[in-house]
C-alpha cells in the first residue's frame, strides 16, 4: 500500500506563492505518473498537473501554465508543486495522486490553499 501526504497549504495575498509537497511511503514506489488535482467548493475536481515519474516530463492545465511547476525527488519519493502569481480562483483543497497502473489509483487527504483578493 501506498500512503501520499501533502503539506504546504495555507493562506496568501493575491500575486504571492506557495510550494506543496507530497511524500510518498510505503511499498516500493515506483509510478507511472504523478499529479495533482484541486477541488473547489461547489466544484468537481479537476487536474492541474502532472509528471512522468521516470522522465521528468511534466503536463499542466491551460489555467495554470506559466504560474504553476511541478517537479520531483525521486530519492525522497516526494513531488512538488510550485505555484507563482496565485490567483482567487485558484483556492481549492489540492491533491496528490499516483498512477500506478493506468489510473490515478493512490489519493493523498488533500490540503487547503486559500488566495485573499
């Protein structure tokens, strides 16, 4: 089993930055991709980036391209994510998930990131 623990979530002005983690522990991890997802009130959860664990590559919704980085440390088997010129939309409790297979099948508890305008 496979346990995600996010941390790094909080509360910033507009324009200001946060960097999540997310640790990974358990049996042997190797995914094939890891993510992050955010769900806002009221709203379904939607993806907001991704990176292949082996290669690096990472992907990224449209709404966050520019603003946000995602990368990783393979030896600490933890992810990150970056996120520059924080926006209110972009309040939500973000995720961590593994794909292990061919889904995003592992789920982190999720921490809150709030933007004041």
């Amino acid at each position: 089993q496979v346990q995600l623990v996010e941390s790094g979530g909080g509360l910033v002005q507009a324009g200001g930055s946060l960097r999540l983690s997310c640790a990974a522990s358990g049996r042997t991890f190797r995914p094939r991709h890891m993510g992050w997802f955010r769900q806002a009130p009221g709203k379904e959860r939607e993806f907001v980036a991704s990176i292949n664990w082996s290669s690096g590559s990472t992907y990224y919704a449209d709404s966050v391209k520019g603003r946000f980085t995602m990368s990783r440390d393979n030896a600490k088997n933890t992810v990150y994510l970056q996120m520059d010129d924080l926006k209110s939309e972009d309040t939500a409790v973000y995720y961590c998930a593994g794909q292990m297979s061919s889904t995003f099948n592992y789920w982190g508890q999720g921490t809150q990131v709030t933007v004041s305008s």
